[in-house]
C-alpha cells in the first residue's frame, strides 16, 4: 500500500483550497501514559517517519515517536504503522532526569537534543534510535538576570547545509515576569562545538507583551521551506506559563520572527475548564509540543494535550492533507466543525494563584470602589452545569468595577460571538462590553437583565486587525447594585 494509507480516506473531508482552508483534522487521543516508569504524563514528543523499525521490524517504513515521560523524566520511545497505533518500547531509551528535545536523521546517525539535570541541553548520538552516546553540550544555564537564566525541557535541533541549530526554550531572567522566551545557539563543525554565534538572544521574545509584563513562547518546532524558516510554538499570551495554543512564526535569517497569521494556527479544542478537584482549581486544557511528519503529501502533526480534570497530559493527532510547504501558505486551522472554545476560566472555578490581587484565574479585576467576590453560595452559582463558583461584582459609587480577560489570536475581520449567563439582584443590571488593545469600542456596553435567577445572553462583533479584544464583565449603573456571571463563552461565528 502507500504508506501513509492507514489515515481513512472516508473521514476526511473535502478540502477547500487558499489561505483560510482550515486543513487539519483531528483524530484524537493516539497515546497514553501507561507504565508506572511514564507516570501520569507523556510531553514533548518527536515525531519521524523512517525505515529501520526497532520494534514493528517486519514493516519497510515506520512512524518513530520519541517523547519525555514520568515524574523521573525519561525518554520514551514508540512506533506505528499508521500514526493511529501504537506499540511503546518496554524500557526508556534513556533514564533518569532527561527530557526529550527533536531527533533528526543526518546521513547514517540519529542526533537528538537533550535537556538533563541542572539545566543542560545536550546533543546525543545514535545509529539506531535506541542507544544513544554524548556528542557536546550545547547550552548551559545563564544564571540569575539572564535571558536564558534556567533552561527548560525544550529544543529543536534543525540543520541547514553545514549549519546546525539548536533552539532552546528558557525562564527569561530579565524582568519582573517570568515567562518562557526563545534563544539560538549554532555550531559550524556538524554539533561538536556551539555558541550563540553572530545571534542576539533571545530571538523570540515575550509575544506582544515586555519582559515585565507578561506573555511565554516555548515548545519550538522548525523547518525551513525555500528560503525561510517557520517556527510552530506554543504560546500563552497573557500569562507565565500556560495554558497555550499553538503559533506560527516566520524568518528568513533566524534572528527577526513575524508571526504569521495573527490569529492561533491551532487552538485549544477542548472544554478549558470542565474540571474541579478538592482546592477549587481549575486544570486548564492546552496544546503543546508541536512535532510534524510530511508522507506522501500529508502532514502529520503529534502534539501534547493536558487534560482538564487530571492535569495528565497525552498525545493526539491531526493531519493535513498536504505538503509542509503548502500548509505554510495557509493560516492553518482545524476542520470538522471543530470551533475552540477560547475563554480560560470562564465559570470561575479556578482562583487566582497569584498575590491575590485578582478574584479568579486569568481575570483581571478593576474593583474601583466597588467590589468583585468568587463566589461559591448556591443562589449566585448558575445551576445548570455541575459548577461550583461564579463571579460576583458590586457597583460602587463610580460603578465602573469590572474584570477583563485578553483574548489573542482572533482572526481579524471574523465575527465572534459573546455569551454566557447572568444574574441582577431583581433590580440592576449587569452589563458587558469589547474594546480593542487601544480601548475602541468592539460591542458597546450592552446591558442585561435585571431578573434575580440566571439568563442566559449572546453578542456579537468583529475581531480587529491585530486580533486583540478584551471580554468585560461589568457592574451594573447603580451604587450598591450587584451581577452574578456564570460560564461565559467565545467562540468564532461560524
């Protein structure tokens, strides 16, 4: 057969063709943590289509899946027919205190980059995948105030010619906010010495925010078409570390990176926060660990999903039927009628983990001279979900208290719909409103009903050209006057 066949033709469906073509379709879950040595979770996979199968030895051609797993961090090691199934080797290729970086194939040799204890990215070696021996180190740690001050689980080895490159991904230790930033490393002798080179790191900063503000980009995934490079990463635009989606970036000197389009190229597609456990948290869903195969004109893309409830983490699978080169001439997107949800936290469940400024996770509250309460009484929770908590706001005398969270990643010109449910005290009203990054006006304010049980409302606008809008939740217009929202939505107008 054609390798690659295993995918059902039958399931896929008819692509439209250009830019907004939305190719990839979603296959699901294709692995799980499933030994005691993996633990709860399996992250930052790798992801090659190869001859030589060390486990499915009687096939010509395999898929080879490397990845970092259990709370001992080893690396994992997996293979398939198909992408769909697969069979995990019985013991980590390497142990204790590794995490798995991307492996590549250059001439006779496998070379996978390697994060290890203390903070050590290091270039192995193999000549079957499996037994792995030290080339160099690559990266070391900066040290306190440095842009690259503790590195992290992540980097992508890419080789251009007689040029290698190795990405990395690090707790920035320039500002107040510590986010994940991206740095460069290159050597000229085929990985057996490096340095930073002629590059200033780091070459991808904070996205849209400043080093004291907020924003992480980490999880690089690299290939250069014709003469420029695209960079997929995961990002979180508004906080340190998570939950992300994933971006695309672009460069054709490795050092300045737009990123194109501005919305998400794959956003979260689950619920983002439909579980709760004892300490009223919320597990917020992301992807993550982008890793791709081009075969036979399609790409496959492997990529780490955490799960709401648990918090474990896994690996799902998507597919694009086309080239790498093809794809990149898209703004990428998910098919299926899949349309993400895109608020974070939005029934409230998760408080604040931070100095306590703000009531709830992601939100970001203007109490005035108001105030702004999670609440957890039963009469001010929305009591159709399974919930536990929502967001009460209390007008002061300037009534203008309100919580805001940022949304990112919209696609300009596209019409997003705004809904959710709220409650007033049977005499005021709660109201809502959009604004763009420079306070235009998206949705003027809009009020809602004044009714002391739960309504349900929708609203709509247009994204912005930057793709920046700010959800607000709004107290009502008389002193003393309280709103209850509950399980707020965003999702795209299809």
């Amino acid at each position: 057969m054609i390798f690659g066949a295993g995918i059902p033709a039958a399931d896929v469906p008819i692509l439209a063709t250009g830019k907004h073509c939305r190719p990839w379709v979603l296959y699901g879950t294709i692995l799980e943590a499933s030994t005691d040595e993996e633990g709860l979770w399996i992250q930052e996979p790798s992801l090659m289509c190869d001859t030589d199968p060390q486990i499915l030895t009687g096939l010509p051609h395999v898929f080879k899946l490397w990845y970092s797993s259990g709370v001992n961090f080893h690396i994992g090691y997996a293979e398939s027919p198909d992408c769909i199934n697969w069979t995990k080797r019985s013991s980590a290729v390497i142990a204790n205190g590794t995490r798995c970086g991307n492996v590549l194939r250059v001439g006779a040799y496998y070379y996978l980059t390697m994060f290890e204890p203390f903070g050590t990215i290091r270039l192995m070696r193999s000549t079957d995948g499996i037994a792995w021996i030290n080339v160099s180190t690559v990266a070391t740690p900066g040290g306190e105030g440095a842009w690259n001050q503790s590195l992290s689980g992540n980097s992508c080895l890419l080789v251009d010619g007689d040029a290698w490159y190795c990405f990395v991904d690090t707790v920035d230790g320039r500002g107040a906010f510590p986010g994940y930033v991206v740095g460069l490393y290159v050597s000229p002798d085929a990985g057996a010495t490096w340095s930073e080179g002629s590059f200033t790191n780091p070459v991808l900063d904070h996205p849209q925010f400043g080093v004291d503000v907020g924003g992480t980009i980490s999880g690089m995934f690299v290939k250069k078409v014709g003469a420029t490079f695209y960079m997929w990463a995961q990002g979180s635009l508004a906080s340190a570390y998570g939950p992300t989606d994933i971006l695309r970036f672009s460069s054709t000197d490795l050092q300045t990176w737009t990123q194109a389009p501005v919305a998400f190229t794959f956003p979260r597609h689950r619920p983002a926060n439909n579980g709760i456990d004892t300490v009223d948290r919320a597990y917020l869903s992301q992807v993550a660990d982008v890793t791709m195969a081009e075969v036979d004109g399609k790409t496959y893309m492997v990529y780490s999903g955490l799960q709401d409830a648990t918090a474990d983490s896994h690996f799902e699978l998507a597919v694009a039927d086309m080239t790498i080169a093809d794809l990149v001439q898209t703004d990428e997107g998910i098919q299926l009628g899949a349309n993400p949800e895109l608020m974070v936290n939005a029934s409230f469940e998760g408080v604040d983990y931070g100095e306590g400024t703000n009531a709830c996770f992601t939100w970001a509250d203007t109490v005035s001279d108001g105030a702004i309460a999670r609440t957890k009484t039963a009469a001010e929770v929305h009591t159709d979900t399974s919930r536990i908590a929502a967001i009460k706001l209390t007008a002061g005398e300037g009534t203008d208290t309100n919580t805001v969270q940022a949304k990112h990643g919209l696609v300009p010109s596209c019409h997003y719909t705004l809904s959710g449910w709220a409650r007033g005290d049977g005499t005021n009203a709660g109201r809502v409103a959009v604004t763009d990054s420079t306070g235009g006006v998206l949705l003027a304010v809009t009020a809602l009903g004044t009714g002391a049980t739960y309504a349900a409302f929708s609203e709509t606008f247009v994204a912005p050209t930057n793709g920046i809008a700010n959800i607000i939740l709004l107290c009502p217009e008389t002193e003393g006057g309280y709103v209850c929202f509950d399980d707020i939505s965003l999702k795209r107008t299809l």
